[in-house]
C-alpha cells in the first residue's frame, strides 16, 4: 500500500484556547505546533491564521510571515492554506492566501454549502467554487476538495466534467460535523465508492470520531488528517498537549497496521506535486 500522507490541521478557526489552552493563535505559536506536527510525521500542515487575539483571519500578510515562521522550523514541509476561512467572510477575504508569492503548492477548495451550527451557514456556491477552482488553476495550485456531505463529491465531480476542476483529484473527507456527513464507516465507504479511480483521498473528523475515522482510513489506503481544528483530546478527557502528539497517535495506530509514513518528498510524489529539489 502506497505510504500514508499524513496532515495536521493545526489551528483551525473556530476553536479557541477555551477548548485547549495549546491552540495557536500568534505567529510563535503556530510556528511552535507546526513543527510539533512536522516532528511527529506530518507532511502537510493544513494552516488558517490568527490575530494575537485568536480572531480568524485570512489576511494576505498575516499568512506570508506565519509561512515564513513554519518555513523556518520545517523547510520542505507541504503548506495548504484553508480558503474556506471562517464562516461570514467574503470570497474576496478567503482566497487572499493563493495570492501569495510564490503561490501555495496546495490549497483547499471547498465544494458545497452546509449548515454549521447553530445559525451558522458555510456558504460555497457552485460559482464560487468554478470562480476558486479557476483562480488556483492559474496560479498552478493543487486543491484539496474539501468535503463535508456526498452532494459535495457530486458536485467536485460534475465541475470535473466540465473541466473546472482538473485531474488527478485529491479529496479530504470530513466527518462528522453537524450539518454535514457522519463520520460512520457505512458513510465513509460511500463516499470512497463515489470518487475515480486515479484520485487521492484523505480522512479527518470530529472531536472523538478522529482516531476511528483515520484507522479507517489508514486501513482503506486513503491518508490522515489530524489536528486541533477538529480535536483537541489525545484521548477521553485528555487534552492534547500539541499538535504533535495527535500524528504521534496516528503514527503509532498506522505502525501497527503495517502502513509507512510518507515524508514530504514521497508525500509530493503521491500527490503529483512538483518537486523542487
Ligand atoms: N472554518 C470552516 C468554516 C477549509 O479550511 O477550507 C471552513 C474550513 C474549511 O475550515
Ligand atoms: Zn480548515
């Protein structure tokens, strides 16, 4: 079986250090649980920033130094910004982040509308993912399709169809949140049945359906998303003391399984991704 990618979701923009006093918000801290992660095994940081007040922020200049902080401590390690941001921000505030230059390797592309708590909407037309999915195909950045429910698979693939969204795809799977899919295994089968057979997929989901979920996924050859943005427990009623220790988990369970850990090179190469070495 192909090497598992493995990628911390470190930040977030939702949960705060209410939750877990070790969720990063300035720019040493997110330094700080990137190269946690990195250590442990992750070869992607899947990265939202923050104001020092943990306020969520997509701002372009916010990103360039906290890429330049990670850069610093884990120099080949994949950076995939969100461009889904946090709930309420325009198209315009969320994409700020493929701006960048040089451009991010990968990005996220997220391909439906759900409801996400209480009055909360994510809103991502079927415009606004073409007009994104085009943006990053200018700029030669390889989207992670983000997606919460099975309507969003469909409709990653019809815009696939019509040539918006290119070959060879790279799905994340997010399970779990209210409003969207359950992180169950009958739902995470459909929704891998449903994408081609060339693509990539990657499994991440809520709080204590994390490890079941990235078993699973380890065990069905897709990858592991891990991280404080959808758990901040190690295990029941134990906080996690960084970002790093949640992919040693992951580490340790896919060890067990027989399944190696891809390094940021080979993580490349599975994913298509240009090398520059
Ligand atoms: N914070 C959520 C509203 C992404 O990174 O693209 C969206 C999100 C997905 O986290
Ligand atoms: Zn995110």
């Amino acid at each position: 079986m192909e090497k598992l990618i493995i990628t911390a979701a470190i930040c977030g923009a939702e949960v705060t250090k209410e939750s877990n006093p070790n969720i990063p918000y300035t720019v040493e801290e997110i330094g700080r649980e990137a190269e946690s992660a990195y250590k442990s095994g992750a070869s992607i940081i899947h990265l939202h920033v923050r104001e020092d007040d943990g306020t969520p922020t997509q701002n372009k200049e916010r990103f360039q130094v906290c890429i330049g902080e990670i850069r610093k401590r884990c120099p080949d390690v994949i950076i995939l910004p969100s461009t889904g941001g946090a709930v309420g921000m325009t198209n315009e505030e969320r994409l700020q982040p493929i701006y960048l230059d040089p451009p991010p390797e990968m990005a996220t592309l997220d391909c439906g509308t759900m409801n996400f708590g209480g009055n909360d909407i994510f809103v991502n037309t079927e415009n606004t993912i073409i007009y994104f999915a085009e943006e990053m195909n200018k700029r030669g950045i390889k989207y992670e399709l983000e997606c919460f429910d099975k309507g969003m698979v469909d409709m990653a693939l019809k815009l696939r169809n019509m040539a918006y969204i290119k070959d060879p795809m790279h799905f994340n799977f997010m399970l779990g949140v209210i409003g969207g899919i359950n992180a169950s295994t009958r739902d995470l089968n459909f929704l891998v049945n449903s994408i081609p057979e060339n693509s990539t997929f990657c499994v991440g989901a809520i709080g204590k359906y994390e490890f079941p979920m990235v078993t699973l996924a380890i065990i069905m050859g897709g990858h592991a998303r891990v991280g404080f943005e959808d758990n901040v427990y190690l295990s029941k009623g134990v906080l996690a003391k960084s970002n790093g220790e949640l992919v040693e988990k992951a580490v340790r369970i896919a060890k067990e399984l027989g399944r190696e850990i891809a390094s940021p090179h080979e993580a490349r190469n599975i994913l298509g991704l240009k090398i520059n070495e």
